[in-house]
C-alpha cells in the first residue's frame, strides 16, 4: 500500500513525524510513505501528483484541528475517493497518537492565516519551555514536537 503523509511543517524532521510514519507502516502496512517533507522547495503541482498515484491519505491533527494545508490535501483525497486517515495528536498529551478512518468533522478546520497564527502560538509555546529547560533544567518530554 502507498500512503501519501500530509502533516504540519512544524512536524518535519521530528520524533514525532518518525514515530507517526512507524504506526502508519504498522496500523496499515503501507510500504511506502509519501512524506511532503521530501519534496520541500519543489514544485506543488507534483506532490498533487503523488497524492493521486497513492492508495491512501492521512492527514496529521494537532491539539483537534487541521491546518490547512492538512485538510485542503485530505478534502482533495476524498474527490478522489481516496481511503482518508486521521493521525491524531491530542492537546492534553494524556491520549495516545492513533491512526483513526476518516476525517474528524468535530475539529477545527484552519484558514491558512488561521494556521499561521496557530503555529506561532505553538512556537511560542516551545520556546518558552526550552527557556526554562535552559534557566532551570527542566526537562522536557523528548517524544513529543507539539
């Protein structure tokens, strides 16, 4: 099975994408995954080539919603009628990341402005942490990127 990967910037070249692409391997056989991230700086037009030729989509939600470039590749998967796959990342860190059918119509859907102001919060976020990681060493959790 082909499975295209349509996940958030934010996640590429992370734990977490390595960990998302090991339970997509696991969860659904696929034996071969098209990571967006392969293809940064190269022309858009091919990579809605790859979302055609593969056999599956999952799109990755953080915090219960879709960025827009996620939901945008995941809406263009279902007039093909392709198998739709939600990679969950929940907010309270408590749940595990699982791979559910799908699209989730209860998350949020972001615009692309929406999507860059959620990912500066989220950066926001991670800096802070690493401020204090570095004036008090504090730790933090190494599996996670959100």
């Amino acid at each position: 099975m082909k499975v295209y990967f349509s996940h958030p910037s934010l996640a590429y070249h992370t734990p977490t994408e390595e960990y998302a692409i090991r339970l997509i391997k696991d969860e659904l056989g696929a034996k071969s995954i098209i990571n967006p991230y392969d293809y940064r700086g190269k022309d858009k037009k091919r990579l809605g080539t790859f979302l055609e030729s593969s056999d599956a989509v999952v799109g990755m939600s953080v915090y219960e919603t879709y960025p827009y470039i996620v939901w945008n590749d995941l809406e263009f998967a279902q007039t093909l009628q392709k198998d739709i796959y939600t990679l969950t990342f929940p907010s309270d860190h408590k749940e595990k990341i699982e791979l559910i059918e799908g699209i989730v119509d209860e998350f949020a859907f972001l615009d692309a402005h929406e999507t860059d102001e959620f990912y500066n919060k989220i950066l926001k976020r991670q800096s802070k942490g690493l401020l204090s990681t570095l004036l008090f060493g504090k730790l933090a959790k190494k599996d996670n990127v959100f």
